[in-house]
C-alpha cells in the first residue's frame, strides 16, 4: 500500500505520533503527501532521522539491540513460524534502508519477512537507483547473519480494480514492471511465485472490499492464493470470509513503511500483526509449501484468525489444565488452575450448562500466567466418578467474523454426596 494514514479499527494500548520526533528535528517542515519528504527530496534526512531514531537516545533510553521473543506453540506435526510478509523500504516509499527492516523482524521475534517495494511507485528515484532486486540483495547478508528467512518479493502497484498484490519467492522482480496487471501477475505466477491481493476496501468505494471481475478472472487462472485479512491496524471481515468460501490463504501483514517503533512496542506487548505458518521445518521450500497449503493463521492486537484445524490446536498447545482432578462435595466449591504458557491472552465464554457442575460465564486467561477457574455442585447427593467437558467458546480466536473458536476443557471429576462430607 502506498503510505497513508489509516483509521484503526484494531486499537492498541499504544497510539504514536511519529511526527513529533521529525518537528524536533525539522521544525520547519510539515509531514505531508504533498511536502518534499514525500517527493523524496529530502531522502538523506529520512535515513539521517532512521539512524538517529534507532540509536540515540533524545533524552530516553534508548531500546536495547535484544530479540523479544513471542512465545507461541508449534503444533503437532509443524514447526510454527512467525512472518511479515508485507513492507517497504526507500526502494519505493517507505522511509528505512533494507537491512533496517531485517534487524526490525529480528528484534520483534520474527522468523520471517518479505520485503516488498511497489514495482510501479518510487518517489525517492532521483536519489536511488531503481532495481527491484536491490532490497533483497542489501537485506539478505544480515537476515542469514541473524538466522532469519528472508523472501524475495515485490508489490504489484496497480489502479482499482484490481489493486495491489504481494508476490513472494520471486527469482526475479524486474520482470513484473509491466503495463498490464495481468502481464505482472503472469510474470510472477511463470516463476512459481504465490500471489495475495493486498489491503481490499483501499480505494474502493466507501473504503469497503469489494470483490470485482478482475479478481474472479485471477482466482479462475488460478493465479490468486491469498488475501490479506489484516493489514496494520485494518481487520477484513469480507476478506476473511472469501479465504474461507474460496479456499485461499489468509496473511496479516504490518505494511510498514516508517520505523518499526513508530507504529508498535513489543516491549509493551504492542506487537505489529504477522502471519504464523504451520511449516515442517525452517526453510524457505517449507514456507512456501505452507503458504500453498493454506497452513496459516493469521494474528493481530492478540487475536488469532484462522481455521479450526490450526486454531484448536493452536488453543490446547497453550494452555493446560494443571489439576485436571477434582474433587466436590455436595454442592460445595473448588479451584481449577488453568495455566497458559504462550504470549496469547486467551478470553473465554461459557458455551451452555452441565447438568453436574456450575462454571464460570467468564473467563480471562492471561499470557504466561496461571489463573483460577472455581466450579462448584448442582446436587447435593450426586456420587461416583465423571469425566467432564467445560464448555467454552474463545473469544479473540476467530473461525470467521460471526464465529469464535469451541472448545471443551477435560476435568475428571468425583462426586462425594453431603451426608457423607464429616
């Protein structure tokens, strides 16, 4: 997407004004499309300003170079892989040099990224050379220094309808600088890249998605894998229900084009969206077999969108019921200690009654933290051993944008009747 200020509809504890720090520098400039930043006559500012943000202090201390883990479970059969594979550098019209973006990724815990310049837009041109191939090429030495994956790609600029599309594992971007829309998706598709149309309601009448013919003819080819089903701070409730109708991958994506630090703060837990790839291993052959398989699942603002087949895995890998035998007597009360060992916060809600015990309507299970679940008797003289399943349903794990993730948490449980309680 080309740089624009975006309503969020996906709030953070957080809200930035990176303009403040550049006033401080220029404060005789406005931050505007339509000033000389924008224009990309002042590019030596931008990466003076990118430099000095990243390692001087101004009168704070500055962020330690440290990887801040997100702890997030594999599953069974798959390693679990945390992506972006969306953002910009001053190879078009983001505001940070390649390597920026590697050290970026690493620092928020990521495995890996995709750097992905606008093919047809590139207002900094008079003071950088054009190549579609440079980011990768200036990135890639630190990615492999910092153990990171990092996937060629590029981002095909065009009007709307169709609009703008990722493609990934590109041998080549030159290539795709083509008039048609078409040409540049079929230059893509010929070097087996995987295509996601980027951002739907952008420049769509009433900022809605909407679904034209263009994109039935991409999907019919077969040339159209993926949407974005968050991009920044934006949750497409359309988009998440065409990946479902029509079987394609679902991606979450930063679209970041200033300073990482501008927009989030992992160490406020302020973490900018990403994809998880359920891969089979940590190379780039497996990321795309995955992303080809539709093994993703999408996180943003501690939500997770996705299908059950990753989601309900995704659920019972990070939490664990520490005491899964009860005891109750009568109708008395006891603790269940539930544990959640991922940096998800997971919100539950009782889905239905059992006939045997009460349980709590609501439910917060913080990250990394063990919280107390209290249940208690219906009948006073029930007897004998059960094996019981909570009802719940997951309230920041979406199935679609109506539907949130069932699930049943296991309590073995025996039942001793009040008279025999002394």
């Amino acid at each position: 997407m080309l740089a624009r200020a975006n309503p969020c509809s996906l709030q953070g504890p957080f809200q930035y004004q990176p303009g403040a720090f550049f006033l401080l520098l220029f404060p005789n400039r406005r931050i505007t499309m339509k000033s000389n930043l924008a224009r990309g006559r002042n590019l030596v500012s931008v990466l003076l300003f990118t430099v000095l943000l990243l390692f001087v202090p101004f009168g704070a201390e500055a962020r330690t170079r440290a990887r801040i883990e997100l702890e997030i479970p594999d599953i069974p059969g798959y390693i679990t892989l945390k992506c972006d594979f969306h953002m910009h550098t001053v190879f078009s019209d983001g505001r940070v040099w390649p390597p920026i973006r590697v050290e970026e990724a690493w620092r928020d815990g990521l495995d890996a990224l995709a750097i992905t310049d606008h093919i047809e837009y590139h207002p900094f041109k008079d003071d950088v050379k054009r190549d579609l191939n440079r980011p990768h090429q200036l990135a890639l030495p630190l990615a492999r220094e910092l153990g990171l994956l990092l996937v060629k790609g590029a981002e095909i600029t065009k009007k709307v309808p169709p609009g703008h599309f990722n493609a990934l594992f590109l041998k080549d971007c030159n290539p795709l600088d083509r008039e048609n829309y078409l040409d540049c998706v079929g230059a893509a598709v010929e070097q087996g890249a995987f295509v996601f149309w980027n951002h739907p309601p952008f420049r769509q009448k009433d900022h809605k998605s909407i679904w034209h013919p263009e994109h039935t003819l991409l999907y019919e080819k077969g040339w159209l894998h993926g949407i974005e089903v968050v991009n920044g701070s934006d949750y497409y409730p359309e988009a998440h229900r065409w990946c479902l109708e029509k079987k394609l991958t679902m991606l979450g994506t930063s679209d970041i084009h200033t300073p990482i630090s501008f927009e989030y703060d992992p160490d406020q837990g302020d973490r900018r969206p990403m994809t998880l790839v359920f891969a089979t291993e940590k190379t780039e052959q497996a990321l795309k077999d995955a992303l080809f398989a539709r093994r993703t699942v999408v996180y943003a603002r501690d939500s997770l969108y996705g299908e059950k087949r990753f989601l309900e895995p995704l659920f019972h890998e990070s939490v664990e019921i520490l005491n899964p035998e009860i005891v109750i007597r009568g109708k008395g009360a006891t603790s269940v200690q539930i544990r959640n060992h991922s940096d998800i916060p997971f919100w539950i809600r009782a889905d239905g009654e059992l006939e045997e015990l009460a349980i709590p309507r609501n439910l917060a299970l913080p990250p990394d933290a063990t919280v107390i679940l209290r249940v208690s008797g219906k009948s006073s003289d029930r007897e004998g051993e059960l094996q019981l399943h909570l009802p719940y349903r997951v309230q920041n794990l979406r199935l679609s944008p109506e539907e949130a993730l069932p699930v049943k948490l296991a309590l073995k449980v025996t039942f001793i009747p009040e008279k025999q309680k002394k």
